[in-house]
C-alpha cells in the first residue's frame, strides 16, 4: 500500500549506493561485451529462444553474430512478457542510447551497429561499472586460475571448486590439480598439500572466499582420512568409483575444503540446489534444472562443525527460502546471500526477501548479487532487485513502522554494500 | 499499487475475449444444469458442507433434490468466506437473476425455482455460452466414448486414460478395452494395437489431446515390450500383480500413450500430484488429496524422449509452481497449464501466475481451464481468474513496464485463447 | 490495493474482540514478567542475539539479569529490522511507557528500572490482560503437573505428552509417570490405564485439551497391545530400545492418546515439523529448526481412524500450508491452527492466512495463537496478526467481495474467539 512517490523516491537513494557484487562469472581479461551478441548468447536469451521454439542451430559456430543476434531478436518476441527480456530492454535503453519500450527483430541491424560502436569504446568497461554504480565484483575462478594481469582490487578473486569436489575422480582434473600445485593426490595428505597449495595461491591474489554449487541430494559428512586415501589410490590407478566410493570422494574433498575456510578465515558460499544436464539436448549452459524436495538439514553437521566458516548460502527454490531464512536466524555462522537463478524472479525475488528482512539480523544478509557473465548485466539485474527491495522498504518499513527514508536507506546499504565488504572483508588488502 | 479503475478497465476487456477451455468434465449430452442441485452437487459444494459438519445423509438418493439443496445452503454460511461460496453467488447473480450479497438458506426455495425455470428454457445451453464468452470446452472422455451425438466443434474430445495406466490389470478395464477395439490384450504387441484404435477412433472424432492424472510418486520409465508382456500376460491369466509389478504395467502403458501423442502430434495433458482415496469416508469426489514431495525431476526420461510431444502440465500445490515454471522455461516441449484444484485458490493462483508470466515464454502458457462438470461453472471460475490477471497485468505489466492496455490484453488473449488455438490445434479441423 | 483508513478501521474494531489464546506456555503462578530480563530472556531475543554475534557467556547465571538486558540490547541494533525486535518496541511502548520509535542500548537502564517498577504493581497481571483484551489463556502442562493453586478459567489447562510420546524409554519420565499414577507401565494395559489417569485428572481440573509437537517424519500408526507391551517391558528392564523399537513405543502411546481424545470428545492439538537441537551449541530453546520435506499425508491413517477427534494442526513451514488448508477443507476433523515459530512471520502468516480464508470453511480455523511464556507477549504478537488479518479483511472482503465493516469484523470474532470457544468448550465449565 505504498505509494509510488514514496517507492521511486526510496529507489533513486538505493541507487545511489555503491555496489559490491560478491558473486559473477566475469572473465577480467574481458569483463564487458564486445557485440550485441556477448549480450544475447547470456544462457537466459539462447535458452529462452529455444524452448520457445527455436532450433539450435543459429548457435553454432557456421552462423555469424549478426545472424545469431537476428534468430534470437526474431524469437524474442514470443518470451517478451519475461524479466529477462526486460533485462535486455534496460541494457538497449541505457547503453546503446535505444529509444523505444519494445525491442523487435526489426531493431536489430540498428541496436547491433549501435553496439559494435559503444563497446569497442576504450573506456566502456569504466562507463558501464560507473553507470552501473558497482565498486567492486567477485569472480568464480577455476582452481589452476593463475590470477593474473587483473585489478583484483576491482575483480576479486574467488575460489570454485565445483571440479575438486565433483570431479577429481577426472584424469583431466587430477593432471591440472597437479599441474598446479606440483602434487599427485594419491591420498589424502596429499590432496590435503595441494588443497592448501591453492588457497595459498587465492589468498596471495587477495581472494576472498571459497565457492561451490551442490546437487539437492548433497549431505555433506566427515570422512576419515584412511577412507578417503584408499578411494583416492583407486582412482589414481584409473579405477572407476562406485555410487558410494565417489560420494565418500566428495565428502572428503569438501570437508577438506571447509577445513581449510575455517584456517584461513574465507567465507564459504554454498549454492544449494542444481542438478546439472536435466534437458540433455538443451543449449549451452540452459541444460539445468532442480528437484524441490531438498533441505538444508542436510547440512546439519557441517553448520555445527565449522562454527567460525561464514557460510553464505544461496538456494534454488523459493520452496527453500524459509528453511535459509530460519537457519541463518538460528546459526551465526549462516548467511543469506542473494536470489539465485531460477529464483531470481520479481514474484518469489519479493516474498523471500520480505521473510529475510522480517526474520534474519540485517548484519547476516547479502541482499545480492549478479551472476553475470559481462559486466553489461550489472545494472539490469540489480535494477529489478533494488525496485523491489525499494517497495519492501516502502511498505514494511517507512510505511509500516514508521522508519525514516534515510534509515530505509541504511538498511539497504548493509544488503547491498556493507555486510559484503564485513563478510568478505574486502576492505582489508 | 495498480488503482482499482485500471485494474477494471482491463478486467472489463479480458472479459472480451472468447474463451478456448482446455480442460473440463462436461458431458456434451448433457451439459448444463437441470436443478439447483447439479450446481451444488458440485463436489466443492458438498465436501466443505461436509467438512464444515454435514452428515451424508443429504446426499444420498433417498432425499429429494430440493432438500439436498436446503442441507447444503444450510451449512453453506459455514464457508461463505471461501471462493468456492462466491463462485455460487456468481452463478446465482448471472444467471439466476439473484439480486443480494449473500445467499442463505432461507433463499432455497426461491432459488430453487428460479433455477427450475432458467434451466428449462430451450436455449439455455447457449445463453450460458454466451454470457460466459465461451467457444470452446475441452471434454475428459473415457477411452471407450462413442463420441458421437454431439457437436466436436463446439465440445472438443480429448482421451482421458487413467484407466488404461492404472487399472488395466482390472478385469471390467479389460473387458471394456476389448469391447471397444475387439482386441483381447494379453500382450505388449495386442495392448499397443489396442491403444492405437483408440487414438484413432478419437482422432476421426476431432480429439485433440491425450490426458491423464497422476499420483505424486509416479515416475515414468520406458519398459521393454518383453517385460510389459510377461505382466499383462498375467493379468490376462486374472493372477495378481505385485506393487513392481503393477508399476511396470503402469509405466509401460503410460510410456506406449507417449508414443501414440509423439506420431498423431497430439498434446498430453499431465495433471500431476493427486492422492486417491485419501479421506475414505469423504463424499463422492471428495476424498482425494495429496503429498507436496514430489518433483517434476521425475519426468526427465519422459521430457527428453519425446521431444515432439507438448505436454501441458497441471501441478497440485503451489510447491510445485516454481518447478513447473522452470521447466517449462527450459524444455521446449512442456506447457504450463492452468491452476488445478487445491491450487485454484486466489492467494496461491497470484503467485503461481506471476510466475509464469515473469519466467516463461508467454506462447507457453495455458492461462486456465474450467475442470468443471457443467457449463454454468465456467462464467465463476473464469472470472476470478481474469480478475487476478487483471491485477497482474495492472501492476507488472502496465504500471512496471509500461504496458499499454491493449498491449497487456493482448497477453492475456494468449494465455485465454491462442495458445490453446494454437497447441491443440483447434482451427484445423 | 486496500486505503490504509479501511485498514486502520478494521484492525481497531478487530483489537475489540475480547481474545481467547489457544496455545501459550504461560506459568499461571508467575504469569508476568518480574524484569526487563524475563522479556529480553525470550529466546527470540536470545538467540537473534546469538546469531548476530553475541557469545552465549551474558546468558549464564553469573551475568546480573541488568547486565544481561544491557549484552542483549547492545546486540539487538543487528537485528533491529525483525519483527522480533518490533514485538519489543511494541512492549516497550505499551507496557513502560517507552516514548521513542527505536530501542537502544543506552535506553537500558531507563528501560529496565520502568520495567521492574510497573511489573511490581500488585494489579500487573490484570492490567497487562486488559490492555491486551485477552480473556482466557491456555496453557502446556506437563502431564504430572498437579494444576492447583491457579484460576482454570483464565488459565486453561492443556495436557502437552511429548515427553510420554518421545521419552517414555527415559527413566526420570517413567518414574514421573509412576509418580503421578501409581501405576508402573510394564506393559500396555498398564500405560493405558497409567494415560487413562492422566486425563482424569486433566480433566477434573477443567483441561481443554490435549497438546504435541511432532518431528517432520512422524508417521503415526496403529500398535498392538502385544507389540507394544513387548517394547514397554524392555525398558522396564532398563534395556535399550532399537531404532525400530523406538517408533513402535512412539506410535504406540500416541495412538492411546488420540484413542483417549475419542474417548473423552478431547481436540488433539498437533504441531508439526520440529527438529530438535540441530544446532547443537545454541542458546536455550534456540536449537530447534526443520525438514520442509514431511507431508500431512503421513497422518491419514489416524485422520480416518478417529472422525470425532477434533484435530487442531500446527504446521512450521509456509510450503506445509497449502496441506494444511486443503485437508481442513476435505477431513471434517481437521482444523487449521496459528501460524507457529518459524513460519509466525508476517511474510508468510500473510499468503498462509490468505490461502485459509479462501479455501477452507470459516468454522474450522483458529486464526492465532500467543506461544508466548510471560503474559506482555500476548499484545505484540496478536497485535501483529491483527494487523495482517485487517489487511486481508480489507482486500479481499471489504473490497474484493462487498463484505461491510460488521460482516468483515464477525469474520475475525470466529478466527480469534468464537471457534475456540466452541472447538474447546471453554465456556462449559
């Protein structure tokens, strides 16, 4: 029941905070796209297109980039009704100086040569970081990233290790884990050796914290380190793993690294919920979906293990967002950390936060963060939360309790600024 | 934060758009209501008397029509705050000339006769149709419908097969099958010959959809033609199945009708989730509930088998709306459809559909459909779906993205009439 | 899209009705708060303190209750934003007589000195029930409670058996179930007859009924006596019981309950899905959290077995609420209860209430219960309820059906009073 002034009013100061984006998929060597169609091969457009209907084939590589930005304009007006495609339509009005509500298949020569031009500008990367009002973003790095020829000042490092959890039992993962470290992980004092090789290496480039997404069936426990080394030896002989020897494997590893995030003092996001190649001959990076039934007591040991690990949580399900909420009001050591992927959608984006901000201390909460491939979806992406975050404030807050603009605003900061930089403590280099 | 006059507005033009209903119970011979109780022997009508304290006894053919009517209108002020009490006071404003608030018991009689008269006027069939903004009704019929004696124009067929996937080890089942194709279906091959006459006798009959409803657990799975002889095989000996057994019965018919929808290009209509029987002592229809743990995950093998197949999914609880949406948004061949039963409620069909509308491409969508069992039905459910479209077409898409009004119907006609025009076929007969 | 005077009207009518509180933890000898300490020692406060940072050290005896109020205090600016903390400031405004819009630490000791003043008033007790408008309070007894020395008719006596249920394999409750009967339970006919004296007493001290909270994986069934007296002697010899065992002693004793509950024309309150202490380190009563995966499914076998037993369901999950409306809508004997601990968020009691007012019969929901410990929790927390009460009476009664302000305002005399009152025949004593 706020009114609109009020909301607009409390979006534009929102804006004005300074962001830090504590999870992206940017590439520091190239942060920002270079056509319209690093824009439009983002997962959401190509997958979107094709479950719409079109065929795989403009995303091969025999079509050109115009071609493909024209097959995927020419679909999009069948999944206009989407958030995504409002992203793109504030990417279009803000950046490529595009003047209409709508964009059509018809606009795209006109929006392609428009793009072409604004990003081979030399300072694009600094106008679109600056109109998107983002100080710092974190990236997801491969653990044998060699961090380097980058401001990890502006792009800070962050240590993935989906692969080490996930695939160590991969010839091709244990020869770049030992191309890394210098190590052959045939047991589990050496995987031990090599794991702290890397955080060694991640924290000498001022990372920040450790990353992995996890499967619904997830149960993280302990594993003795006899057990672990024998499955260890079984794989470095080229042996395959049965069902139970490649989840000891994983709980092994993951532990290892929760050990290594309590030491080293590094947060530990965990994002919960993906299962990996649903929709097989799906496009690329639009193959993955979820199964609801999950819940964070699976989690249960690892939380009361590590008390002093920030784990900072982001889950897949609206369905899962009262048990983050509850346990992050119950465990210091949880946090709630953004809207992820399938629910980073304004319906459930608005009721999850509104439980968090009613139910989580303010100082445990990351209100968000981007996800982003290139730097140009910053802006869109943090827009449609901080719309909502502003109408929250509004009504809960300024309207339901009498708050203060300015005092909204703070609390706004802490989601968006503060409790990241405190967390993750980016200030600190 | 949309105002009431916008919201109307739009509501008073969707109300324009001729309805395509994909889904109802109506029997074509006979599908309006004769007497005040073939309304409220609409089993929401019965089960939330019962629920709210009414014996049996009212319902069973020893009490005339009329009483039945006072039993139920007597308990009814025990949920007059539900939808299903306004969807009657719609019905009794619109079509039976009822001019207050509120219906009581003392109003039976009165609205007894008036339904009396209404209901025997010649064309009451059509004026129901047309003040409903009806065109075409999706019906639910039994593998062994004649289907003849009625306009397939008007009243589109559409095969309803929980018989054939959860009761073909039933000798009555069997025994109908035979009697309707003139096969005995003692094996894979005699069942998919079997199964193949009925497509066709519903296809000459202008049926454009396959349907089934689904307990929460199934989960289906090709079987090998050997293996699905063996157990029919023993059916036709009248030995019983074991529960893996049953179960293999079960998905090897299920997975034949996929095959039968992928050839003829026919849409399989999945309502999933429901538990039968569940209060055993429940009035007729009104014993069946369910288990939230279930996922769309269980449908993989199936998604990615039959690629051709548009399978127009319904899910039971709100839970599960997330799921639905993103798998709709990534699988090209599955639809989202409608809000089912204990889902067809205000709260959650908000919620449930803005979803959908921020998330999935918005040819996907089938808006709505009836499920009911008699025409009058239609005009109270509809509405208050249109009412809740009205509301979120107002605020996301007219006030959030500047939508225009006709922009916004626009939308809603999809989801109200095309895409089921569309995916069933319905022009092309 | 409710204006905020229909809102304010509604709730000022709505704080009018005189409350009958279904479910508290009240002590009837020490019903008040005596110190700022007895309400900052709500382990909400304990453990939002906790989460956000505070060691459990201020929570020890060796902490004076000032210094422990002032640790709290300090701590509470990080969670400043709950609803938790507004229920604070609500006492703080109503009760001491706190002028200001937030609490601070330095407002300690002004607080903590108008808090012993006014709780030493000889009328405290009275004056916080009146000011609260609650008429009649229900307590949780343990089942040796000997109930004497306080008012049953204000304070109603409620028979809470998870300790028989759960713990009955314990020694200390065996010998207390002795104590108070004089009966050892060597077998089932014992136990029943041990249970049977139980609710006599109860009874006879005007008890109103009959009281479990329950772990997600409950599944309650049917034991023979045989069965269970084999279980019931093991642990008369003081051995210990299997896993299996375990579940059979479970089931066993609960099922005599409800069977007592029959016997008696008893409700059986069930409160659904706790977990108890997941986090193992937490402060007390701030250890407990949850599955969202359980079903109400679980409880058909005892739905159907006792139709007379009024079954009054508490669920922890906003995900369970779509359950728990539509079985209150299908089993005659099933009622919705509250919106309890994790899920008595206004987020959540919102969309849940919502789904309840549409769906399931008016007569059969207790809209609120307090849970509170000390008697000044009863205001903030109806108060906050009412609100959202007022809010959906407003939207979807006022406005979106015609209700006027009376019929809108009789609607929450049911939810808040009536049906309690009928339900557990409070005024038939």
């Amino acid at each position: 029941m706020a009114d609109e002034k009020l909301v607009n009013e409390l979006y534009a100061e929102i804006c004005r905070i300074p962001l830090i984006d504590p999870h992206s998929h940017i590439n520091p060597h190239r942060p920002t796209s270079r056509t319209l169609d690093d824009i439009l091969g983002y997962h959401y457009y190509t997958e979107l297109a094709h479950s719409a209907g079109m065929s795989k084939e403009p995303l091969s590589e025999k079509t050109s980039p115009r071609e493909r930005v024209r097959a995927i304009l020419t679909y999009m007006e069948r999944f206009d009704n989407t958030v995504q495609y409002q992203w793109f339509v504030d990417i279009a009005q803000t950046f490529l100086g595009f003047q209409k509500e709508r964009v059509e298949a018809a606009d795209c020569d006109a929006l392609y040569d428009a793009a072409e031009e604004k990003m081979a500008q030399k300072d694009w990367e600094d106008q679109v970081l600056r109109q998107s009002n983002i100080e710092k973003v974190f990236l997801t790095n491969d653990f044998d990233d060699p961090l380097e020829g980058f401001d990890t000042n502006r792009y800070v490092p962050c240590l993935r290790t989906d692969d080490l959890v996930f695939h160590l039992a991969k010839l091709d993962v244990r020869q770049r884990l030992s191309k890394a470290t210098g190590i052959e992980v045939g047991d589990a004092s050496a995987l031990r050796k090599a794991v702290g090789k890397l955080f060694d290496h991640f924290r000498q480039h001022q990372a920040r914290a450790c990353a992995i997404s996890l499967p619904p069936d997830f149960s993280p426990e302990k594993v003795s380190d006899s057990d672990l080394s024998a499955v260890l030896a079984k794989t470095s002989r080229g042996q395959d793993l049965s069902a139970d020897e490649q989840r000891l494997c994983q709980n092994g590893t993951f532990w290892m690294l929760a050990e290594y995030c309590h030491e080293l003092r590094m947060p530990f996001d965990l994002m919960i919920g993906v299962i990996r190649r649903v929709y097989e001959a799906g496009v690329f990076q639009g193959q993955d979906l979820f199964d609801q039934r999950t819940s964070l007591i699976q989690y249960r040991k690892l939380f009361n293990a590590f008390p002093n690990v920030a784990f900072c949580l982001s889950v897949l399900t609206t369905n899962q967002n009262q048990e983050l909420g509850s346990f992050s009001w119950i465990f210091p050591n949880v946090m709630t950390s953004g809207h992820w992927w399938y629910a980073n959608i304004p319906a459930y984006i608005e009721l999850d936060a509104r439980y968090r901000l009613q139910a989580v201390p303010k100082t445990k909460q990351i209100g968000y963060y981007s996800d982003m491939y290139k730097l140009e979806f910053g802006l869109p992406k943090y827009n449609m939360y901080r719309k909502i975050l502003a109408k929250i404030l509004a009504e809960d807050f300024v309207r339901g309790r009498g708050y203060s603009t300015e005092q909204a605003v703070e609390l706004a900061r802490l989601l968006l600024r503060d409790n990241a930089r405190r967390l993750f403590q980016t200030d600190s280099q």
